[in-house]
C-alpha cells in the first residue's frame, strides 16, 4: 500500500486499492527489477509529498521524468541540484527571470522550493524506463493523475493550474472553471517556446488571481 504521508493517503485510497493500481505496481516491480527506470523508487511520489491537497496553490503539469542519469526526481521539469538544465527547463527558467525578475541559482534545476509552497509538479505519468519516452504511458499512471487533478479542479478553495503545451493542455476538461483559473500556452520546449510560451507571464499571473482572491501568493524565490 502506498503511503504519502498527509491528506492524499485519504484522498487517493480508492485509487491506490483499485484493480488498475494493483496491475501497474506489478508492472513496476518487473520494470525496476530488470532495467533502469526514473526516478528513484523512493522519489515517484515526490510531488504529493511535497505538496499536500489543502495546502496547494497552483499545478503544473508535465508529460514524463527525464529518461536521462541523474534528473529524474519526482517533480515535473525539475532536476537534482548539479544536473544540467534540459532544454524545457531552461526556456523555463529565461520566462521565469523575465516574468519575475527573480534570479535562477547557478547549477541549481531543483524546483523543490516551488513545491513547498503549494506548487504541485505533477507528471501525467509518474514513471519511464532510461532512454525510452512515454515508455510507461498507457499502464495505468494516468488514471491516478487525471483523479489528482480532479479533485483539485473541483476543490472549494480555487486553484491555479498552468498547463503548457496539447498534453497537458487535455486536463482542462477535468478543472470547473468557474472557481479556478487555468493559464494555457504552449510547451517550453525549444520547437514550440517561442509560439506562446515566452510572455505568457504565467509566473505573475498566478499570484494576480490568488491575491485577487484573498489567498496567500506563491513564493517563487528558488535558492
């Protein structure tokens, strides 16, 4: 059984007893016991630990992990400290300086201070083996997403949920609208950045409809 540690253990108990989980976990444990998968086994729900339901301000959606050594870390578009920035997180980050004016740290991709500040950075599929793209697309870790993004979209308290690019793009039908804002535009990878992604200001649009709205602003500082 699956523990994360706060409110989501509650909120995603049916998921995790279905019979769909019961089959993907099995498909992870041949994964994980014959070849190299990402992240690390301890690291796959990094993102729901990292950011509890009650205490999320915004989503951001991402494909898969990085299928390279050393990136993967359970948090979408985020790599370990050291790592190389990969192309996506580099046009995120160029938005990010001129959206916020905010600095990125010199060899520092870890996005885990957004995380704990109520940035959930939840992939659609949480897993891929080394190498291979999309590779555990279609085994059963996107019915457990597509449920957490559900549950937001239609919490009371409004939540801001930026999705870049067609895949993620696809969740909006699960968000209710009238009481949370959805901030779309395309993916910040390198072929399609400059078709929407550069200007979108989703950084500082995010905390214009939370302070709208009486609520605490994301902390977007990264150190």
């Amino acid at each position: 059984m699956v523990t994360i540690g706060n409110d989501w253990d509650n909120l995603l108990e049916a998921e995790f007893k279905s019979q769909g989980y019961k089959n993907l976990r099995e498909f992870l444990k041949s994964a994980y016991k014959s070849g190299k998968v990402y992240p690390d086994m301890t690291e796959i729900f990094n993102a729901l630990k990292l950011t509890p339901f009650a205490d999320t301000k915004a989503v951001i959606i991402g494909q898969d992990p990085y299928h390279r050594p050393e990136q993967a870390m359970g948090l979408c578009f985020s790599v370990k400290r050291g790592s190389l920035y990969p192309p996506s997180l580099q046009n995120i980050f160029k938005e990010y300086e001129q959206d916020t004016g905010l600095a990125v740290p010199e060899h520092n991709g870890d996005l885990t201070p957004w995380a704990k500040h109520g940035v959930l950075l939840l992939n659609s599929v949480l897993t891929v083996d080394e190498g291979k793209p999309l590779s555990h697309s279609g085994k059963g870790w996107e019915l457990l997403t597509e449920r957490v993004v559900q549950l937001l979209g239609h919490r009371e308290k409004p939540v801001v949920f930026i999705l870049w690019g067609a895949h993620a793009r696809k969740k909006a039908a699960l968000i209710d609208r009238t009481n949370h804002k959805v901030l779309e535009c395309a993916h910040p990878s390198p072929l399609s950045a400059y078709a929407g992604f550069f200007g979108s200001r989703h950084f500082t649009k995010t905390n214009e409809f939370l302070r709208e709205r009486g609520l605490e602003e994301v902390d977007w500082t990264l150190s």
